[in-house]
C-alpha cells in the first residue's frame, strides 16, 4: 500500500477543508487590503503621510483595546512580544507611513506597479523567518507573476519608466511590509490570527498616542469630506485591524510562501473597484493577465506540494 493511499478519506477531507480555508480567508484579506491605495490617495492633500500613517494606527489600536480585554486574550511571553514589535516596524508604521508618502508623489496605478514586488517580498522573508525552502519552479513563478503585474500595472498608468520621488517611499513600504507580514504569519502558529494584530497595535498604543496627539491639527480636518472620513475610517478598521485578523490566519493555515502569491491578484481588485466605484473603463487585457497570475499561483502552489 502507498502512503497516499494509506491516508484515510476523513484525512483528506480535513486537510482540503484546511487549506481552502486559508486560501479564502486569503483572498478576503488581499480583496481588503486592495483599497490601501485609493484611501491613502483620499487622504492627500488633507492629512500629512506621517498623520495618514499614525492616525489609522492609533485608531485600530483604541479598538484593539477593549477586543483584547473582553476576548480575555493570554498576554504574549516575552519572545512574542519581541517578534510583535518587529512586525509593527512593518504592519503599524512602515508600510502605512510610506504608502501614504508615495500616494503624495505618484498615481495609484504607478503605485500599483511598485507593490507588485509586495508576494515576492514576503515569500522571501517568509524563507528566511521560517526557514522553508521551496524549490526552484516556486520562485521562478514567483518572479513571473510579479513580472506580469508589474506589465499590468505599467500599461494601466501609462508608466513610461521614468523613477518618481514616491517610488523609493513604496518600495520601503514593500520591503517592511513583507517582513511585517511573513512574521506575523510565523507568529500566527503560536497565537491566533486576530490577536497578533491587536496585541501588536496594544503594545504601540503608548508610541502611537502620544506621536498621534503631536501630530493631530482640528482645523485638517474641517476639510474632510465623506469621502476622506470613510477612506481613514477603512483604512483604520480593516486595513490596519480587521483584515489581518483573516491574512494571519491564511499565513499560518496555508503556509507564507504560498498564501504570500495571493497578493498578485491585489491589483486586479483595484482595478475592479475603478470600474465600479470610479466608472472606469473595462479593458479585456487585464482579464487576460490576471487569468495568467492566477496560473501562476496555482504553479507556486503546485510546487510547494510536489517538493
């Protein structure tokens, strides 16, 4: 008898159950974390990219408070709280702050064309937290999707290859982001998904506070429409808390390297919001490209299996 056909049905079924979940709590996340760029957008020219970035911040952590304290969470050992700290350097400042700083320079499609790197970024810190090695044919996917988002992304902003000021903010965005992400996800097989993110904003909250009251000027937002109150109230809620609270557990459940490639399809959700939201224009190529990503995916995917 062979060792896959000594694996019960029951056993099949459990680990199929597993990693669809992980990978639809994944799409749920990367579909949330695809406005990050339109709200930060919202927001300039209204509030300072320091102010966008500590504001969400500051906001998702005041609602973490009370999630932490009624959940009656176990307070993280001092490990934990060590690796929470390295996370926020990516999740709570560096990638909100210097989203919001490329958002003041560059389009929203030429960012879209820098955060291409962001699954490539954290699969590669995933490989070096975890120390997971996958195979050859993963990363050779890899860089081909981020290559196709990238063309994607460069033909919907007319990116004619000139290098702006906000690229060198994003790409320290991609760079923090993927290391905030790949150890979350490495924290998230110790604790549960949503209170990584919560602990992680509850132990900045004495950082943020203080820097958020320093910052903070009344008369911004007397200029605020419902247009910027709802992209900073998103950007509080389910950008910097909710939605990491699914991404976590996607990481943990279905493994950081793989779960990462779903940030391909990031731009694709953008792209869709625009026609819905904005009335922009359906181009029958980005149908094209993203059913190619999504086969890529499915390739990395494919490759962590077969190792």
């Amino acid at each position: 008898m062979t060792q896959a056909s000594s694996i019960s049905p029951a056993t099949r079924r459990a680990g199929l159950s597993i990693e669809a979940e992980a990978y639809l709590l994944g799409i749920v996340s990367v579909a949330a974390f695809a406005l990050t760029l339109p709200c930060a957008k919202a927001l300039a020219g209204h509030l300072s990219a320091v102010q966008i970035g500590l504001f969400r911040s500051v906001l998702a952590a005041l609602v973490a408070v009370p999630v932490v304290f009624f959940a009656r969470s176990a307070r993280p050992n001092a490990s934990q709280i060590k690796r929470l700290f390295l996370m926020s350097l990516g999740v709570v400042y560096g990638f909100p702050i210097l989203t919001a700083l490329g958002m003041q320079h560059v389009p929203v499609g030429h960012g879209g064309v820098v955060l291409a790197a962001l699954p490539l970024a954290t699969a590669i810190f995933g490989t070096l937290i975890t120390k997971d090695r996958p195979p050859a044919l993963f990363w050779v996917a890899s860089v081909a999707g981020f290559v196709s988002v990238a063309v994607f992304a460069a033909l919907r902003s007319d990116f004619s290859g000139g290098f702006y000021l906000g690229d060198l903010a994003l790409l320290g965005a991609v760079v923090l982001a993927g290391f905030g992400y790949a150890q979350g996800g490495a924290l998230s097989k110790e604790m549960k998904g949503w209170e990584v993110m919560c602990w992680a904003l509850v132990l900045n909250l004495p950082i943020l506070l203080p820097l958020s009251l320093w910052e903070f000027q009344p008369a911004q937002f007397a200029t605020f429409g419902s247009v910027q109150w709802g992209a900073l109230a998103f950007l509080a809620l389910v950008n910097s808390l909710l939605g990491f609270f699914s991404w976590n557990r996607a990481l943990a459940l279905g493994g950081i390297q793989r779960i990462s490639q779903l940030q391909l399809l990031q731009p694709f959700f953008t792209y869709g919001y625009s026609i819905v939201l904005m009335g922009e224009r359906f181009d029958p190529l980005a149908l094209g490209i993203c059913a190619a990503v999504v086969g890529l995916v499915v390739l990395s995917k494919q490759a962590l299996i077969k190792r």
